[in-house]
C-alpha cells in the first residue's frame, strides 16, 4: 500500500506466477479426480477432497447466508491463496510474510475491550462475544486498493449483533477498531511503516449495516492466524484495508477517528475508503482489479458489488471528495 510503487506492482504480479505454480503442483499431487474438480470451477470440492482439514480448528454450528454474492463465473479463491497472499503488516510487508510469521501470534486467552460512547464498557472474552451468535458463511468479495481480488467463504456474524449488544450512546456517531501491537510476537511492529496500532473506523450506521461482519473464520474454520484470527471485521463495499485484523479494542466516538492509513499518507486513503471505479488511487487505476488465480483483469464494480445494498448509506455525499 503505502510503501508499494508501480515497480513493485509488478513484484507482486511475480507472488501470483507463484502461486500459480504451487497451485498447479497441488492440483497434480491431489490427483486427477479431484484437478477434474477444480477444472469445472468446483474450488470447495478441490478444497474438501486434496487438501487435509481441517487446517485448524472447525467450526460448528454453520449456517449458509443470503447475503452471500459469489455470482456466475466469479469462482471462491483456494485455502492455499487465500491464506498465503496476505497483507498484516504487522508481521512484514510481503504478501508471504503473514503466512511465515503470524504462527507467533498467541490468540488464547483472547480479550476484545470496549470503551468510549457506550452503555456497556468492558474487557469482552471472545467466547462471550460469541455467545447467542449463528456464526454464518458469507462469501464475499474482497477487494484490495493495490487493485488484486479474492472471493473469500467468511465465517461470521452481523457486527451490528454487537454494537448493538454494548448499547452506544446517543453520542456515538463512529466506531474505531485497534489490532493488537505486540512486538513479541508481530516482527512487522518493530518497523514503522505504519503508526501502531493498526486503527480503521466506519461510521456508525455503517458499522449497523447487516453486510458489515466480525469474522472469526473461513472455509468452515476457524481464522487462520494470517487472516486475522481469532476475530477480524469484514465490510465487504470498502477496500480491504478497512478490514481490521486481530482486534483487541472496539471504541465509540463522537468524532471521526484517523484511520493508520489515513494518517499516513491522507492524499491516497480516505476516511471512507468505498470499493469506487471512478476515483483512481493517486498511483494506479482503480477500474479494474486482478483476481488472484486469474489471468485477464476484470472490471471493478461500484461499492465492489454491492450498490444495491449500500449505496443509499452515501445519498447526497460527493463520493470524489469524500474517497
Ligand atoms: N489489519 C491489520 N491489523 N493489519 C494490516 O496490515 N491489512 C488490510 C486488512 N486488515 C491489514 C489489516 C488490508 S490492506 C487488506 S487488503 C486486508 O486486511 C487483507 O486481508 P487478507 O490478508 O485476509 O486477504
């Protein structure tokens, strides 16, 4: 993101070859079966039948949601590629990196604090987040502001279920969200390429908007440790950068937070950060995207897909101004 230019763009187009190699040597090792399986697009069967799962702990209790929006030819990316081609800075800069370093990270016992604008402050288990929640698959679209994509089987439930569970005050107007920043156990923390803690914020109805999830796993497990474990957010219309990973500190405020990426470099990471075809990244297009496993690029979407259900959060704003 910040640190990356249009040369290492291309760095990065490298990771996918390699990714397609070891796809392509999982796809020979798995056997024919299972490769005529991936060949009709069936991933999840490739998944469920070549590679030994659970990879971690599974979870129970699943349920398929409506709000899922995998569509048509847009195939669900592997296990492989979703949990090797990562952004954490806290563990390094390199897409590998998470998937090498955030095996240091200790995710029991595991503790969420509340504060700020709310009725019901606190230090917030993570079994007692989870209490009383259907945990859902949603398979949404994540769309990366360096211009890649994936198509991702979360595992989650509403963040509404939450917020509203904390009773905000009538104060609250916007929800910060911190990751842990612990450099005994996160290499990437050491370095300042971003101020720590990593920190994104939505607006409150828009952390209110059914779409928006806390996610606590994929694929039917539980959050591989590179993808944000034990409990991340997923807001499936922004750029994925808003998707805090790992977070230890939930924070009601009446006054709009500085995202880390925002104060870092504001000319390129707005407040809002809404997946928008039409409002280029100061450095590259934002019209069309790569999705990770394919070759062609393909046109990015408005609100990466997902106007019909957002778009109304935004009525009256000017979207150019306000990226
Ligand atoms: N959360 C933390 N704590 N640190 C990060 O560096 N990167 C963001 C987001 N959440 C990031 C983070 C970015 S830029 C993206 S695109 C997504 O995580 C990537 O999620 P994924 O690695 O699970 O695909």
């Amino acid at each position: 993101m910040l640190i990356k230019h249009p040369s290492d763009i291309r760095s990065s187009e490298i990771t996918d070859q390699k990714l397609y190699a070891n796809r392509r040597e999982f796809i020979m090792a798995a056997g024919a079966a299972a490769g005529a399986a991936l060949l009709s697009g069936a991933n999840r069967v490739l998944h469920a039948a070549g590679q030994p799962a659970p990879h971690g702990r599974k979870l129970d209790g699943v349920i398929k949601s409506p709000f899922s929006a995998a569509v048509g030819d847009e195939k669900v990316n592997t296990w492989e590629q979703i949990t090797t081609y990562n952004n954490f800075y806290e563990f390094g800069t390199e897409k590998e990196s998470p998937s090498m370093y955030a095996k240091a990270l200790k995710t029991e016992p595991w503790r969420v604090r509340v504060d700020g604008e709310c009725a019901k402050p606190g230090d917030y288990h993570i079994d007692d987040i989870l209490k009383g929640q259907t945990l859902e698959e949603r398979v949404y679209r994540l769309r990366c502001v360096e211009a890649w994509s994936m198509v991702v089987p979360w595992i989650g439930f509403p963040l509404s279920n939450f917020v509203k569970r904390v009773e905000p005050t009538a104060k609250a107007k916007f929800i910060e969200f911190n990751t842990l920043a612990d450099p005994s156990q996160m290499v990437g923390v050491r370095s300042p390429v971003l101020r720590w803690p990593y920190t994104e914020a939505l607006r409150l109805d828009e952390a209110m908007h059914p779409l928006a999830i806390l996610a606590v796993g994929l694929y039917g497990e539980e959050m591989p440790k590179q993808d944000g474990a034990p409990i991340r957010l997923i807001v499936p219309w922004k750029y994925g950068f808003k998707s805090a990973k790992s977070i230890v500190r939930i924070r009601f405020t009446e006054r709009q937070p500085l995202n880390s990426w925002q104060e870092s470099q504001p000319s390129e990471y707005g407040f809002y950060s809404n997946v928008n075809p039409a409002v280029d990244h100061p450095r590259w297009t934002q019209a069309t995207e790569r999705r990770i496993g394919e070759f062609f690029r393909r046109k990015t979407l408005m609100f990466n897909g997902y106007a019909d259900q957002v778009a109304s959060l935004y009525s009256g704003m000017d979207l150019k101004r306000n990226y």
